[in-house]
C-alpha cells in the first residue's frame, strides 16, 4: 500500500517502478493496479498518430508546454519500437525527459511495443491508469510510428489527433486507412513546407463530402510549425473544444466505457496466457497436445476448446 500512497501523491519514483513491473508482467504489479483503479477516471487521453517524419514528438513536445503554461499537470506514454535483444524500448524515456526533467508538472515513459501492431503496446492502459491515479490532468499517448498511421490509438483515446506533412505521401495513406472515419482532428504539421496549404485544402475537401448529423463531430484541419510552435495554441483549444463536444453528447462517457471494456478483455486475456504459462507450459499436457497436432490426431481449434474447458472446470494435473 506504500507504493500506492506515494503514486497517489504524484511520486514519479514510485510510478515508474510500478510501470516496471507492470512491463516485466511481475505478479504484484496486477495487485497494486487494483489499489489504483478506484483513483482514476478523471485524466483526459489525448492520442497522436501518424507516419514516421511527420514531427509527432515535435509536436507533442510543444503541446505539453502549452498545457503546462494553462498549469495542468501532463503525462506522457511514447510508445516506441522493441529492441530486438532486449525487448526494452529503444529510445527510451531517458532521451525524452531531458526537456522536462525539472519540471514536476510532466512525466514521460516510453515503453516498447514488444511484438504488438497498431502502434501500441499490450499495457498501454495500464501506464494511463496510473498516470491518471497520479492526479495528471492530461495523458498523451504517441504511437510508434511503423510506416503508416496506426489507429488503435483511437481505441483508448478521447480525442484522436492524426500528424500529416506535406510531400510524405500522407494523403494517400489516408484515403487507404479510412483515418478520416477515426481522426477528431487532423493536423498538416512543418507547415512552412510548399504544399501544405494543398494538403490541407484536399483534407477539408474530403471531410466536407461526408455528411454529419447535428450530433456527430467533424474533425478541423490545422496547420502547425512544432519546431517554432506557431499553431499548437489552436491545436490545444481545438482538444478542449472536442473534450466539451464529448461531454455534451455523452460521448466522454461512451469513451470511458469503450476503453473499460478493451481493459476487460486485455486483462481476460492476460489471465489466460498466465494461466497457461504457469499450469500447463511446464507440463507434458500441452506437448501431447502439440504433437497430437502436429500428428493431425486433432486440430488447433478443438485443441483450444478443450484448454478452455480445462480451464473453466478443473485444474490440469
């Protein structure tokens, strides 16, 4: 309960051992999310998605200082690709946090996606549970960036922001990816570049050809320079002009529900693979099973049916 009451107070030390643990899928950590879970609920996700070289951290760099002149408290999870060795995140926190390491208003963490796709990681929300716990008012979360704008961001997000530049190729990438059904807001970043004002206008074109009820929200185009700043202002007000959207319509509260339900099945699944990591990978149960298998005594997908029926009924012996 130490550890709890010291995240509880904002101690970024506590919280980033729990986060540790929480990575490392240590048995206590599951604990001590129990403790914290009744403490959240009240911090703001903010997703920002996009191509690699579109300026994202740039971007994310300038929001948290707009948010901190407004005197929030922000946290930050940048979710960065898995070292193929260590299974850590590559640039790691440690790059991040030498902007902000004397201000006690902002935590970052990067963790690594370690095998996961859609530019998140397996325990994304529980790094934003306990950031919310931590009492910050806004939570970013960054995706990887793999080659193309992921959108299970917007999955656990309240306000989805998709990065573009001109002259990456974005435009097409986002007719493919549908992103304009799953964007709130589209930002053409390094607007200083020729053919953003283009970029922006094909988007607005795009936007405009859908039609929207009175009760459904139509995403903004903006134009922002990360690197000076210049639009970012505009880009936070346009966030607290969804976040009042979503509380009118009660989509702030369809959002929380959303993000509870994936926390259900994370943690179902989660359990699961224990489960069999523990009772049955260290038992000749589960290698009959693969040679049976392999063997075509029986299929993968009755295989299946039968752990789950083991595992609703008595214990593996």
């Amino acid at each position: 309960m130490k550890l709890v009451n010291k995240i509880l107070r904002g101690d970024v030390g506590a919280a980033s051992r729990l986060m540790k643990d929480i990575e490392d899928e240590a048995p206590d950590a599951t604990d001590e999310l129990k403790k914290l879970y009744p403490h959240t609920g009240k911090a703001y996700v903010v997703g920002v998605t996009g191509a690699p070289g579109v300026g994202k951290s740039t971007l994310i760099d300038t929001l948290i200082k707009v948010f901190c002149q407004g005197a929030m408290k922000v946290g930050v999870i940048a979710i960065d690709p898995s070292s193929p060795f260590t299974g850590g995140a590559i640039l790691g926190d440690r790059i991040r946090m030498k902007y902000f390491s004397k201000d006690q208003s902002v935590f970052i963490r990067s963790i690594a996606t370690r095998g996961w796709t859609g530019g998140l990681s397996k325990h994304t929300l529980s790094m934003i549970h306990v950031m919310d716990a931590m009492g910050k008012d806004i939570v970013l979360v960054e995706t990887v960036g793999s080659g193309q704008v992921e959108i299970d961001i917007t999955k656990i997000a309240d306000t989805s922001i998709v990065a573009l530049c001109p002259g990456g190729g974005d435009e097409i990438q986002t007719m493919k990816g549908g992103i304009l059904e799953a964007a709130d807001i589209l930002v053409v970043n390094k607007a200083d570049r020729e053919g953003a004002d283009d970029l922006k206008l094909k988007l607005e074109i795009m936007i405009n050809r859908r039609i929207y009820s009175p009760d459904q929200w139509k995403p903004g185009v903006f134009l922002t320079q990360a690197s000076n700043g210049a639009g970012v202002a505009e880009l936070m007000e346009e966030i607290f002009r969804h976040k009042d959207f979503l509380i009118t319509s009660g989509g702030l509260r369809a959002n929380r529900e959303k993000r509870a339900r994936i926390g259900l099945h994370e943690a179902i699944r989660s359990y699961v693979e224990n489960y069999i990591s523990e009772k049955i990978a260290n038992n000749t149960y589960l290698d009959n099973l693969i040679s049976d298998i392999a063997e075509r005594k029986t299929d993968p997908y009755s295989a299946v049916s039968e752990i789950t029926d083991k595992l609703i009924g008595t214990t593996i012996k």
